[in-house]
C-alpha cells in the first residue's frame, strides 16, 4: 500500500486528507488494515513528525524503515492496569553511565497490553513511561524504540506473551513485558520541550503530570481517521443492504418498500449522512490546522465517539434488516461490525474520550462554542432545539448541577450528556450547512432532510428532557412528529440518489448482498442449473458424488 501511494509513510502520514481517505477506504475493503493502518501511520510516523527533535541519526534511521514499510510501526501504551494516563508504571530510568535509559515493567499492572507485536518481523514504534532521574519521578513521556529486529527477533530484555484471538479485527496481540531494555538518549520524544542535556538533567517547563498530556496529543490524528473510516464502513453496510433489498421481493412488494425496513434505513441512512459530512469537515480543518491544535484534539475527542457508535448502530440496522444473508462473512457486514467494534475502543475508548471533552467545560473550555465552517448564521428551529439542550446540559457541568443532564449520576455522566449534545447539535449543523450550500436543488433538499431527520429523531428520543426544562410544548411536539414524517418521506424518495452519492464500488465486493441479483450470484456460486430439462430442480431426483 505504501508503495502504490508513492513510496513514502511520512508523506502519506503528514497529508489529513490522503490519510484519511486511505483509511476510509481500507475500512470498506479491507477492514482488518484498519488498525494496522493507523497504528503505523498516525502513532508511530505521526509520534516522530510531531514529538522527534529533526536531528538525531538514531531517530532518522528508525524513521527511515518505518517510511518504506520495512518496519511495521506500533503505540504500546494502554497497560494490563489500564491506560491510567499520567500514572502509568512502566519505568524509564535515566542511566548516565550508558546515556540511555532502561525500560523495566515493575509489576504484572505495568505489562503493556494489546500492542500488535506476536508476529515475526520487524517492529518500530512508540512505548510510553514514568521518566526516573535520580530517583525522581519526571513524569510519563513517550519513547521511540526498536521492538523486533528485520529477522523478526526481539530486543533483549523484551518479553512478549501471544494473547487470545478476538472475536473481531484478528491482530497479533501480545502482551509485553520489559526487562532492563536499553534505549539510548535520542529515544526520548520529546520535541524541543522536553529534553535531556548534557548534564543528564530533563529539560521540561511542564509540570510532571501535564507532560503526559503534552505528549499524547498525537492521538488526535488517529482518533479522526478512526471516526471517518467507522462513517465509511457504515456508509457500505448501507449501500450493500439498499442494493439487497431493493433487488428481493417478499411476495409482489419489493423488501426495500416494506415500511419495517424502510423506516429503519431512512433513519440510518440520516444519521450516516450526517455524521460522515462532519467527518469530512473536520478532515478539511484538519488540513489547515497547526500540528498539535488543542481545540483540534478536542474536535476528535467528540467525532470519534459520535462516528462510531452512529456507524455502529447502524451497521446492526443492517445486520438485522439483512437477516440470514448478512449473518455471512461473504457479504462483510460481520466484519464492518468488527471493526467498527474496534475503533469505539481504539486509541481511547470512546465513553472516556466524551467524558474528558465534556469535562472541559470545568477547565475553560466552551466546547459550545465549536461550530462546522460556514455554518449560517440562521438554523432551523430543530437545530436551535438541539443548541438550547447543549447549553443547558453545559451550563448544569460547570456549576455541578448534574439534574441538568437529565439522568446523570455525576459529574462524569453529566460530561458525557454533555460531550454527546455537542456532537449532535455539531452533525445536524454541519448537514445543514451543507445543504445551504449545495448547488442543486435536489441535493439541498435531500441533505436538508438528512439534517432534520437526524436533529428530530435525537430530539423525540429526548423528549422526556426537553419536556422536563419546559422546551417541549403539546404543541412543538406534534411539530417534532409531523416533520420527523415529512422529511423521512423526502429521503425515502431519494433513498437511490443518496446511497449512489456513497459511491461504494459494490461491483468490487463480490458480494451475493451487493451484486444486482444475489439468486443469481448464489447460482454462480453452487454452478448448480436453476432447472433440469425444463423442470425446477425440486422435481428432479438427484445426487453429487464426490
């Protein structure tokens, strides 16, 4: 893959737009690259650009095998213990003599668990550790180092453990253990502001506990290709099960006309379309933004979370509606389920990541203040709807008024209320503004629909909170309902129109779901005849041999 994209991971690694789409669509064709893909990509390529000091031949030569791929680039982070942020336990300690430091694995918590390193060949990547220098604790920073040699072997001092397959994704998971791994001075990622000099002494104007967060910053790249490539899978599953379903008939009504099948696309189809236009929008600010942009990091904290649990729901929409046809691996939707699985939990599980951005708010941060570029200055009343729960919701965490969340048991449920409408009020927006500025008339009303399916169907959810704080009157509720049933009409109509606009090459599938009649690929598949001498084959006696 990297060869056909010109040769070069860094190039790739360091273009938001090429990145992501490369992850998109690895998503829908090959969904076990997915984390392979970002874990090489965005973890340990990204982690040199962002975090290397640019000098130091240590680093370029490791880079260099990571570049043209022959080296596979892996984070160990996440610990048996938990990920635990700041208080990790792994240890680097300074060694002065050797000017280095020795990676150690304390305790049976420390062991880094998951990285994807059982497999025999060459592994680069990142580890993240408590810094020691003279026996005090520096905090938790990352470390570039060699995991496995070009012949496969391991570091000394390296101890890795296979782990048991998962249920989906499969990945050479291991756990590791590090016993006194040496790692010279440059493997340190620390940029220009966190530094050993020549003394043996750390360089760092951060207090020990926020260089963690300093340094973890690189997730945000993977975090937003992780959200668009979930929207990507979820965007196939819909166009494999609209191709299905409109090509079989239960008796004379095509399945796709049903109303227990059509109700459900229309909704996922919605919420799939608007959360993949925030995904893509934020790909686009992405591109232009500064390396290491907090209010960019707090962008993919939200996405990946929405992206993927939407995506999610989605998915099961089409596993269910697919019946026995999507239960098999042939038509993917197991395995776009699988890796949609995966990335809610990838590089933050997804619940966390929207308690921290909802947490925000305690620190500083109007997360109420993000809005999708161009956005109108005038929103339809649905979305208004959805901006007035969000700033109530908001106003509740920054005073502990949890009831303001509704149901919320703390402060952290009340975050993730909180983290959840912002991300809502964000894809409605977005599809709006999109529709605003689409230059055909269909599209704009189809988009516009999307829009409001997706912000009236999270507000009739909703309903007992928007009734509780006096924001939904008999009145507007019957609004919410007649226009929920107006613009559902609008995408039914156009259901073709916006799963074409998905553009999945469902050819390239070769899928009896995606093909235009699945008998017929079933008959290709069995080369059994549909009839024998002019009489259907349930007439005719028969046996195979062999």
């Amino acid at each position: 893959m990297i060869a056909k994209l010109g040769g070069s991971s860094s190039e790739i690694s360091a273009d938001p737009r090429l990145r992501g789409r490369l992850c998109e669509w690895a998503a829908v064709a090959a969904p076990h690259l997915i984390p392979v893909l970002t874990g090489h990509l965005d973890l340990s390529v990204g982690a040199i650009t962002a975090l290397g000091n640019g000098n130091s031949e240590y680093q370029s030569e490791l880079a260099a095998e990571l570049d043209d791929g022959r080296a596979l680039g892996l984070l160990a982070l996440t610990e048996l213990g938990g990920t635990n942020g700041a208080d990790q336990q792994t240890t680097a300690t300074w060694d002065s003599t050797r000017d280095g430091f020795w990676l150690d694995s304390p305790n049976a918590g420390s062991w880094k668990f998951m990285p994807n390193i059982a497999a025999s060949s060459a592994r680069i990547g990142v580890t993240t550790a408590r810094l020691i220098v003279d026996g005090a604790d520096e905090g938790v920073l990352p470390f570039l180092m060699r995991f496995r040699h070009p012949d496969g072997s391991l570091v000394p001092g390296l101890h890795i453990h296979t782990l048991p397959d998962k249920s989906w994704a499969p990945m050479d998971h291991a756990m590791i253990r590090y016993n006194a791994v040496f790692v010279p001075r440059d493997a340190l990622l620390g940029g220009d502001w966190a530094v050993m000099n020549p003394a043996g002494h750390l360089e760092c104007a951060l207090a020990p506990r926020a260089r963690w967060h300093r340094a973890i910053g690189m997730l945000g790249e993977g975090r937003l290709d992780l959200a668009n490539a979930a929207a990507a899978a979820a965007r196939a599953g819909l166009a494999v099960l609209h191709q299905y379903t409109s090509s079989r008939k239960t008796g004379s009504t095509v399945m796709a006309e049903r109303g227990t099948v059509r109700r459900d696309v229309v909704s996922a189809l919605a919420a799939v379309t608007a959360t993949s236009i925030l995904g893509r929008a934020l790909q686009d600010m992405r591109a232009g933004s500064a390396a290491g942009d907090p209010v960019q990091a707090l962008w993919s904290m939200i996405a990946k979370p929405l992206l993927g649990y939407t995506a999610h729901t989605a998915l099961l929409t089409c596993r269910q509606r697919g019946a026995a046809q999507a239960s098999l691996r042939v038509n993917w939707i197991g395995d776009w389920i699988g890796v949609v699985e995966g990335i809610i939990t990838a590089e933050g599980e997804s619940q966390v990541l929207l308690k921290q951005a909802g947490l925000s708010v305690v620190g500083g941060v109007d997360i109420t203040a993000l809005r999708p570029r161009h956005q109108p200055p005038h929103l339809p009343w649905w979305v208004r709807m959805l901006v007035e729960r969000e700033q109530v919701i908001a106003a509740g965490v920054r005073s502990d008024n949890y009831s303001a969340a509704g149901t919320a048991i703390d402060i952290d449920t009340a975050a993730i209320e909180l983290a959840t409408a912002t991300g809502e009020r964000l894809a409605a927006a977005a599809a709006f503004t999109a529709s605003q500025h689409a230059a055909d008339q269909t599209a704009r009303a189809v988009l516009e629909s999307a829009a409001a399916v997706f912000a009236l169907e999270r507000i009739y959810a909703r309903g007992g909170w928007f009734a509780a704080h006096r924001q939904l009157s008999p009145r507007r509720a019957h609004a919410v309902e007649a226009e929920l049933l107006r613009h559902r009409r609008v995408l039914a109509a156009h259901a073709d129109q916006l799963v074409a606009a998905f553009e999945i090459p469902l050819h390239a599938l070769d899928a009896p779901m995606a093909s235009e009649s699945y008998l017929e690929w079933w008959k290709d598949w069995t080369k059994w005849p549909s009839s024998v001498f002019g009489r259907p084959l349930r007439e005719v006696s028969w046996e195979v041999a062999g």
